[in-house]
C-alpha cells in the first residue's frame, strides 16, 4: 500500500482534481496526515492570482523541508494550476519537486506515481471517488471557461469550456450520496455555460433537474453562477424545481460601475442591480453571494463609492472581495491607471467593513426561528459542540452554525431552535 499526503489548495474544484487523482490509485494508497509518514507528497496548487501563486510556492517548499532529512525520501508530486500556467519552466525554479503535472494531464497522474515506485500499473478504468463523505460533496460539472474576462487567468491556465456528459454526472451524484454526501455543491468555471459545448440550450436545468430527484439528497446546491447566464428562462425552471434544490445564488459580479465593468470584459447587463432583482423576482426569499474587485485600473473615487453604495442597497448575504492583481499575460495588467496598492486595500477593507454590519443586520431575524440545520464536524475544542450550515450557508466560503443538543452528528439534517446570532454566524439548540 502507498501512503499518500495530499494537500489541495484554491477552489472547490481543485479538490474534486484531487480526489479524482487518489479514486485512480484504487486501492493501492491509503491516507497519511504527515508529508514525513508518506511514500507520495501530493501538492494541487492554485494559481489564478498572485497570493494564491504565493502559497502554493510556500506549500512546495515547506513540504520539500518537512522530507529533507528523511533518508527514503517520498516521491514530491506538483500538479494543478501552478503547472498549467507556468509549464515545465517550474522544474528549474523548484527542483525539490520530482514531477510536474498539468492540469490536462492529471487522468495519467495515478499511473505515473504506481510506476514511479515501482508498482504494477493496469488499465483500468477510472476510479470513482471514495467516502465516507461527513456531509457535502462537490460535483464538478464542467472545465474551463469560453468567457474572456480581462483581469482573469482561468481560460488560459484550465482552457475552453468542457461540459461532462449529463448522464455521467448524474451516476458520479448517486455515488457520492451513497457515500454520505446529503448535499451536492455543483462547481464550475461557469455553471450557466453547463451543456452549450455539446449543444444542449437548456443544460443546467435539465442537470438540475434529474439531480433534485435522486433518492437521498437534502440540498443540491449550484455556485459559479455568471451573470449573463442567469436569465429569464434559467430562474423560472429552477423555481420550478422546489426541494431539495436551495434557493442560493453564487453571483461573480466583480463591480458596479458600468464603465469598468465594460473594461473588465464583463458582458453582461450594465446595471448588476438588475441581476439581484430578477433573482430575487423569482425567489423572495433567495440568498445571494457575490465576489467584487477593488482598484480595477481606472477605478476613480466616485466609482468606488458608486460600488459601495450597491453594497449597502443589494443587501447581498454573503461577499467576499479581492484587490485586483495585475496578473501576467492579462489584458488589464496592461491598463493604464493602476491604482496603489495601498488604495486597494483600503477600499476592500471598507467594502468588507459594510458587509459586516449588511451579515450581522440578515442574521439578527433568526434568533427564535427554527431551522434545519445539516451537520458538518465535531468542533475541535468543544465536546458535545458541532458545526452545521443553514440552506443560505454554503460549505467553507459562507459562515456557520455552531449547533448542539440531543440527535446532533456529522452528516445529519436536524431540526433546531436559532438561539445567537453574530456578525457571519450563528448559534442553535436541537
């Protein structure tokens, strides 16, 4: 048996790459939770901006340190979007790392480590990912991106847009359920896009669809959700789904100004406000999150305020912003008017600021309501103590709800009183 350490950094969807790679070594690995206990240190790096390139770099190397001084070193495995945007130039730069491999190649991956060590390595087929699942699993229907943003290096690190076959994904969600994932979380570069590469105009909703009705699952999330995608026809097939699908809406809006928006390549609606209403037309009730940029070059004062004013009137439940980074081989690292650094910053941090009080005003209602609340992990420091996540509280991005009472474990939906809210959090009793 090869003993294997993984660590996936970026994205949902990278871990899903992740363990696809370990379902094709089958049963010749077993997990370790050390890179020193391991015979393969496998690293699926992010790469789509600077301090994700960053921490991957930190990742390899503090990995390469932790081995060092063993005298069967493990076998030091880099793949991911690190490898895919700057190719084999890597080999130079870390040559601490025994074998690179991109993103495209990733299917060959399992087969390279069994021959590496020296292990007989069969054709076989694909391996299927491996529970038990404590509570969610992602389900990646899609790779790459035929969008063309300008400050974005997804399409050149994971290509054009890739649909998975229907059929496949729909057997590949029955296993995962079967493994005890009670919620799927569909990711993508672009959801709304799901099916158009194989010429399906309704794609997402027939997916959806077959999905809500599989035996055993409690919630069928979908994020990556791009604006343009969202329209008309796409909200009022998903309104007609009901439960098990969750009413929450993963928006990439990225500004508010109609000028940088059309600058960033962003080809949709020149009022993002539109967006928020026509969802919320569909679903009153929906809970939104949505991602913005701050110091987009050309990003003048009364266009910052313009975007904080949309913060305080969208109401969205959940953000999450990010300083742009002139990332190499985009369009906008070329823009004139790059904005300071510190500038940027600055501007996250009042965008964030105003969030904070929007999140801890939406919580403030739930207190003496009673929800269903499905279970994630035992807390670390506190016996009897559980985290668990509402229907509007996607895994690892949103906040939590820190449940207890009789009934309460990891992969269990439970009925439960709201007793405290805070900022992004909440609290409950069974």
């Amino acid at each position: 048996m090869i003993k294997v350490y993984t660590h996936s950094l970026g994205c949902p969807k990278n871990m899903v790459d992740t363990e696809n790679i370990l379902s094709g070594l089958k049963e010749h690995y077993f997990a370790v939770d050390r890179p020193f206990e391991s015979d393969v240190v496998l690293i699926n790096t992010c790469a789509f901006i600077r301090p994700a390139v960053e921490e991957s770099l930190e990742t390899i190397f503090s990995a390469a340190q932790d081995v060092k001084g063993l005298s069967q070193r493990p076998l030091l495995v880099v793949t991911g979007c690190l490898v895919s945007r700057y190719g084999t130039g890597l080999g130079r730069e870390i040559p601490e790392a025994d074998m690179f491999v991109p993103i495209a190649r990733q299917a060959e991956l399992p087969g390279k480590i069994l021959y590496r060590l020296g292990r007989k390595v069969e054709a076989e087929a694909p391996g299927v990912r491996h529970g038990p699942f404590k509570s969610f699993a992602y389900v990646k229907i899609s790779e790459g991106c035929n969008n063309r943003c300008a400050f974005c290096t997804i399409p050149s690190i994971r290509g054009k847009l890739r649909s998975r076959p229907e059929h496949e994904v729909i057997q590949e969600a029955g296993h995962l359920i079967d493994q005890g994932a009670g919620e799927l979380v569909l990711v993508s570069q672009d959801s709304t896009a799901y099916g158009r590469d194989l010429g399906c105009r309704r794609g997402l909703s027939s997916l959806a669809e077959k999905l809500a009705g599989l035996e055993g699952l409690l919630r069928l999330r979908i994020m990556y959700l791009y604006p343009s995608g969202l329209n008309d026809g796409l909200l009022a097939r998903l309104a007609e789904l009901g439960p098990p699908f969750v009413p929450y809406f993963d928006v990439p809006l990225q500004h508010a100004n109609p000028e940088l928006l059309k600058k960033m390549g962003r080809p949709f609606q020149q009022d993002p406000m539109e967006v928020i209403r026509r969802i919320r037309n569909y679903f009153p009730g929906a809970a939104i999150r949505t991602t913005l940029i701050t110091g987009y070059p050309g990003e003048e004062e009364r266009h910052f305020r313009e975007l904080l004013e949309f913060v305080r009137q969208a109401r969205v439940q959940h953000l999450g912003v990010f300083p742009f980074y002139p990332e190499e081989g985009t369009r906008a690292a070329g823009f004139p008017g790059q904005i300071p650094d510190e500038v940027k910053n600055e501007r996250q941090r009042l965008i964030m600021q105003e969030q904070k009080r929007v999140s801890r005003e939406y919580l403030k209602g739930f207190p003496g309501e009673s929800l269903d609340i499905l279970v994630d992990d035992p807390h670390p420091e506190w016996p009897g103590l559980y985290t668990g996540r509402a229907w509007f509280q996607a895994p690892e991005v949103d906040g939590l709800t820190y449940i207890s009472g009789p009934g309460v474990g990891p992969g269990k939906m439970v009925r439960a009183e709201i007793t405290a809210s805070h900022d992004y959090d909440l609290e409950a009793l069974a």
